[in-house]
C-alpha cells in the first residue's frame, strides 16, 4: 500500500464531503463568506461522489425486506418526515419495493 501524504491547508470554513449536501454548503459558505477561504475535502472524485450522483436516494439501495429489518411503509414513514410531507408517498412506496 502506498504510503499516505499528509497535505496542511488553512481555512476558514471546512466542509467535509462533496456530495449533494456538502456541495451545497460550500456553495452557500462561498456566497455569504465572500472573503473566506472555504475548502471542500472529498473522498473521491467529486463529480460522482456521493448518493445524489449515483442516482441513489436516501433508501441507498438496501431496505431488508427479505429479513424482515424495513418495509416499503416504513420507507414511506421515512420519507414524509425528512422531506415534512413534501412527498408522493405512491411513489416512495413503488421505489422502495423494488430495492432488495
């Protein structure tokens, strides 16, 4: 294994991870932080980091139905209270079937 190479750099405002969430507060720190130095560290290349860029959603793709951990309901359940009722639950639901 390659040995790791630690690189210093100062900052004002660290974001950590360049997906959805993480670009968007860098976008956001940049906007209100005009004359701060902002860095964004990824883990990989931030064009297909994260879930968002995969296509993925919240669910990533793994629900346990087939052991009985979740149900497409709980899904559902899950998605109305992190998006507050903003959803269509046929939707979420029909998605959440067809994971596992």
């Amino acid at each position: 294994m390659a040995k790791r190479k630690t690189v210093w750099e100062d900052c004002d405002i660290l974001v950590v991870g360049g997906g959805m969430a993480g670009t968007g507060a860098a976008y956001e720190a940049r906007y209100w932080g005009r004359d701060m130095r902002i860095i964004c560290a990824e883990k990989a290349n931030i064009d297909r980091s994260g879930a968002v860029a995969q296509g993925l959603y919240a669910i990533n793709c793994y629900m346990g139905m087939q052991w009985d951990e979740n149900q497409p309901e709980d899904h559902v359940r899950y998605a109305r209270n992190d998006l507050m009722g903003l959803v269509r639950e046929d939707l979420a639901f029909d998605m959440a079937r067809h994971v596992d």
